[in-house]
C-alpha cells in the first residue's frame, strides 16, 4: 500500500538526516499531518506504528479524532493551523501539542482554558521568518519579546515553529529559528514539511510536519 510505503521511506530519511547532522537535539519526532485526508488513512498509518498526527484545524480534528480517542486510541495530536481566541478552550481539550501561539490575546486564552482544565498541552510559538504579510505568526523582531510575554503571565513555551516562504532556500530560515531557540533556551523546533524536512533536521528540527509525502497530494 502506497501509504505504508511512503511511511516507511519518510522514517528511513528521517533516521538518515539526523545520522548525518551533528545529532544535538533529540532524533526529530515525525507529524503525520492527516488535514483533508479521512480516518480510514489514519488509522492505517496509526495499525503501522504512526502516533503523532496534525491536523489544521480545530473542528476536523475533533471530528476525525475525538471517535478514535473515544475507541481507546492512543496518539499525540498537534494543532499547526492557526487558533481563533474563541476555539481555545477546545484546542486545549484535545491537542497536546499546539504549535501556534502568536499574539497576546490568544496566549491569555490558552493559560485560562489551561487554569480551569488542569490540561497542559506543550505550546509552540509561530515565528513569521519571512515576514510575509498574509501569513500567521510572530513578526521575527517581535518573537523574543512575546516568548518573555508568554512566561510573564505563566505560561511555559517549549519551543518555536516557522514556515518559511514557498519557492526560496528555507535552510536561512530554519538557522535563524534555531539560533533564536538556543538563545532562548527552548527545547522544541517544529520546522520542516514534506519538500525541505531532511533540510530541517541539520539545523536540529524535533518535529517535522510531513503531510503530502505520506498520505499523497492534497486537493
Ligand atoms: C499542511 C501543513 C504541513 C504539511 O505540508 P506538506 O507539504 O504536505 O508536508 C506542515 N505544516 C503546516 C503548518 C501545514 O499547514
């Protein structure tokens, strides 16, 4: 089956790049990133030994996934769209990774929804490394200042996440992240997707977020 191989090929270059880099972070975990795709997908990538999922949505996710948790399931599932304030508190509820806290309204919201569900997914701030107009995240001169913001009102951040620009070199991209997240002290690199993840991994990705290359183009 197309989808088992794919799997399989993604963890082979995956284990390959972090061989190859200088191995200073943890081996990089892999998001099989399941948005548009139906559960039948999922769960065959889950029976071949897949657990971390994404999706970019909150209310597809709770869809596809709620029914699965519900079946005794066991997985890790990360929010990397972006996060309207009013869908916080379901955000918390179902993800354990949400990689896109970017303002300060939303940031407010996630430790509120956290307080009153005693429920502590890790948190990820967006970082717009190409300060592109349309797209979401934390303007780079911005990102050091909100990471001090978010700890300021008590919520931890375990690391960064950026999608660099279509059609440049995105390697400037993920060195700047990861410079930023050394200085920072922050653990988690989420950066890397289907055409530039082996990339990602030699500057110390921990997450790469890999959809087309295992579940096939999207519509
Ligand atoms: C869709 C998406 C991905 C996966 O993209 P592919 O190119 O299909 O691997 C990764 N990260 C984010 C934030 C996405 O929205």
């Amino acid at each position: 089956m197309t989808l088992i191989n794919n799997l399989s090929i993604t963890r082979e270059y995956i284990a390959q790049a972090y061989q190859a880099s200088n191995q200073k972070a943890r081996k990089p975990t892999l998001i099989a990133v399941s948005k548009t795709k139906p559960v039948a997908d999922i769960i065959a990538a889950w029976n071949y030994g897949q657990r971390d999922f994404g999706e970019n949505k909150v209310q597809e996710a709770q869809k596809k996934f709620l029914p699965l948790r519900d079946q005794g399931l066991e997985f890790k599932l990360h929010l990397i769209g972006p996060l309207q304030t009013n869908k916080a508190a379901d955000a918390v509820a179902l993800f354990d990774v949400i990689h896109t806290v970017d303002r300060l309204k939303l940031a407010l919201a996630l430790h509120q929804a956290m307080q009153k569900q005693q429920r502590y997914p890790d948190l990820l701030v967006q970082v717009n490394t190409g300060n592109e107009p349309q797209k979401a995240g934390v303007l780079p001169n911005d990102a050091t200042a909100f990471v001090q913001e978010c700890l300021q009102i008590g919520l931890p951040i375990k690391g960064l996440m950026c999608i660099p620009p279509i059609n440049v070199d995105p390697e400037p991209h993920f060195a700047w992240l990861a410079s930023l997240a050394c200085q920072l002290r922050l653990s988690e690199l989420s950066m890397g997707m289907s055409k530039d993840y082996t990339q990602a991994i030699r500057y110390n990705a921990t997450y790469v977020r890999i959809g087309s290359a295992i579940f096939g183009d999207r519509e």
